[in-house]
C-alpha cells in the first residue's frame, strides 16, 4: 500500500511506503532517503503515521511469523535530517535505523499522535484502542477504550483533550482522554460504516466524517450535533462510468488558507472538493476533479496547492492550485518534475497498488431479500389455485370422499 503524507512547513516532506521500504522526498531537491523494514519477516506497511510536527514516525507492518506478531518502529526526524544532508554531499543511499519495535494484539487499522507527540494511539480490528509513549520507548501498550465492532478510524482533538474513534457500525463516539471510560457524546447519523473522521485544525470543535452512505458530514462533535450533511451521490454527472457504484472516502485532507476540504474516495478516480463556511457552520460543494488513472493520496501544502499521487508512471505526481476560483492541474515546474522523476526511478516501490484491493468493498451490510421471492412463489400458488378450484395444493386434483359428493348434490 503507498502513502503519500505531506507535512505543513518551509519544507514539505512526501513520505511514502510501498512493502519493505519508506522513504523522504522533498519537493525541489535530490532524492531522499530510503529506509528499509528489518529482513525478519516484515513484508508490508499497512498503516502509518506522521507526528503534527514531523518529529516521528510509526508504522505497522505484518510479519510472516507464528501468531502473526506485528512490529512497529519510531523515528526521529533529526536522523532524516542527518541523512538527507550525507545525500547531498555525497549522492549516496544511506540506511536508516529502526529505534524501537513494539507488538500489538491484533492488526492495526489507524495510527495518531496526540497533539503534544507524547503518547501514539493504535486503534485494531477488534475496536480496541492503546497508547504508547513516545518518552518510554521500551514501555508495553496501555488499554485505552474499546468498541464492540472493528475501529476504522481514530483522532485527537487539539488540546488533546478528547479521543475520537469511529467504527464499522455506524458510529462516532467522543471519549474523555484523561479518563476514556467517560464519554462526552455519539455523533449518529451514518447508515453505514464510518471510514474517516477529521478534526479541523482552524475550528478545533468541528469534525468531518465520512461514510460508506456516500455523505459527507459536518459535527459539533462535543455535544454530539450534526450541523451539515453532503450527499456526494448528488453531486455525480448522468454519463459517470461508475454509476452506483457504491464508494467511501479514504482521505480527507484540509486547506487552512482558503478553508477548502479536499475528499477522495477509494473506487473513483475523482476528488471532491468543498468550502468550510464556519459561520454559517456547513460545507458549500465547489467542484469535482476527475482523473484517468487511480489516485493513491492527495495532501495539501499551504502556499502550493494540493498534491495528488497517482497510478501513473508517467506522470506519477500532479499539483493543483487555484485558478479563478476552480481547482485545476498547475503546468509541472522544477519542483514537480524532479520529485516525479525521483518517483519514476523508484516506480518498483509504488507498483502493484493498482492491483490489490484496499479499499472498503468488505465492509458494507450484507442484505438478504427472501422475502421477496417468498412472495413471488406464494402469487404463483394463488395464480394456479384461481384458475383450477379443485387442484390441490401440488396441482393434483383434489380425490372427494364418498359422502362428500352426495351432500353436493343434495345441497
């Protein structure tokens, strides 16, 4: 699976991971360093996460051994620094080592950092959710809150204050972080699994959701409130070739300079783009940014515009910026050319996304309708009934009595 996580700052860092190796790109510059998953066993990084101030890095990646033990690792971004100045000097690949490895009960399905970089939250498939200390590298996991179905998602709020988790049954639940067995609210309203929430960095109390019921929505997320809902199935053109084809957001990304909320979702090669009105508290649907080729990731770089990685070697990296108040992609300058072609002669640690199935197709309800063929067959027994009164209920004439035909005929 590849990432593609831009950092806010002078100087923003594409970090992206595809099987055994993650590694730096800065935009502008040289290629970054690689740095490649230990060789007992660790084959694919499934989730990862940056710190808000890029000081560290964690991971979660499966091993191939008994009882499909996982690791994870941290590290400081001072070792990506030192490294990246020794690419520079000497145009050489360095190693990077890994600071700690910690296991986890069950898969990981969503990493965070509190806001203070302190503690990292691990959210698993079995809705339990553990924290680990940044500052007690050799400390074991501490059982935080837990739901009775699979976590899929798992934020913080700004003042690290609350925990927010949203799960597969439809669910939001905002918990005390200083004591998660208290919670402070739900917010309901999806009819389907919830795949990523966001709290909005300039407006700390409202949260963005997004679900398997194609809608995005707005929260009070404190007192539990739903202040605005977008059904993006109104928002699709008649000639789309994916139809109904049901989708779900796997990215949510925000643009604090002109408050704009960039959506992607993991079967259409398409991106939603909309206006956070904080005032008026609702979300104002701006355009549509359609491509030919699958989008991996998408991340916004304030002063830039908005990234967009794809599944296309030729043009693996698109840049769009704002143009007359649409979105639309920026001719490639300096900088995206040679961050593309850094990318072009690593295509070998991207390639093969486009054929494994990452997306949320297993976790919708399954429905069975026997009703409706029940009905069916029961109209054709009628059907059959009405026009032969004397058959049976298996279509046999129906064998009368002895006594029963005299009294027909004496009635």
């Amino acid at each position: 699976m590849a990432r593609a996580c831009l950092r806010r700052g002078a100087a923003p860092r594409h970090l992206l991971c595809k099987q055994e190796q993650c590694g730096w790109v800065q935009p502008g510059r040289a290629p970054g360093c690689v740095w490649s998953l230990p060789a007992q066993g660790a084959r694919v990084v499934r989730v990862l996460a940056v710190s808000p101030r890029a000081r560290w890095v964690f991971s979660e990646a499966d091993r191939l051994l008994p009882r499909h033990v996982r690791w994870s690792c941290w590290v400081e971004e001072q070792v990506f620094r030192r490294f990246i100045r020794i690419i520079f000097k000497h145009s050489k690949l360095e190693r990077i080592s890994c600071q700690t490895a910690r296991t986890v009960v069950r898969r990981c399905t969503a990493l965070t950092f509190t806001a203070s970089e302190e503690k990292l939250l691990v959210a698993d498939k079995s809705g339990d959710v553990y924290s680990f200390s940044v500052l007690e590298p050799q400390g074991c996991g501490k059982l935080e809150l837990g739901h009775l179905s699979m976590l899929l998602d798992v934020a913080v709020s700004p003042d690290d204050c609350h925990v927010l988790t949203a799960d597969r049954d439809e669910k939001i639940r905002v918990s005390w972080a200083a004591a998660p067995h208290s919670i402070e609210s739900f917010c309901l309203g999806h009819t389907e699994f919830v795949s990523r929430i966001f709290v909005v960095p300039d407006h700390p109390e409202l949260l963005l959701s997004a679900s398997g019921d194609r809608t995005l929505r707005l929260w009070e997320y404190r007192s539990g409130r739903e202040l605005h809902c977008c059904h993006l199935t109104s928002l699709r053109e008649p000639a789309e070739p994916w139809g109904d084809e049901r989708f779900a957001a796997s990215r949510i990304t925000y643009w604090s300079q002109d408050g704009c909320v960039a959506l992607l979702c993991d079967c259409i090669p398409a991106i939603y783009v909309f206006q956070l009105d904080a005032a008026r508290q609702q979300l104002v649907y701006r355009q549509r940014l359609t491509f030919r080729h699958r989008v991996w990731d998408i991340a916004f770089e304030e002063g830039r515009g908005l990234w967009v990685l794809q599944d296309h070697r030729e043009a693996p990296l698109v840049l769009c910026r704002p143009v007359g108040g649409q979105w639309q992609a920026a001719p490639e300058d300096a900088a995206v050319e040679k961050v593309s072609a850094h990318l072009r002669g690593n295509w070998a640690m991207l390639e093969g996304v486009a054929g494994v199935d990452v997306g949320f197709s297993g976790l919708y309800k399954a429905t069975f309708d026997n009703v409706t063929a029940y009905l069916r067959k029961k109209e054709e027994r009628l059907q059959k009934r009405r026009q032969n009164p004397a058959a049976g209920p298996n279509g046999q004439a129906k064998k009368m009595k002895p006594g029963e035909a005299s009294l027909r005929c004496s009635s």
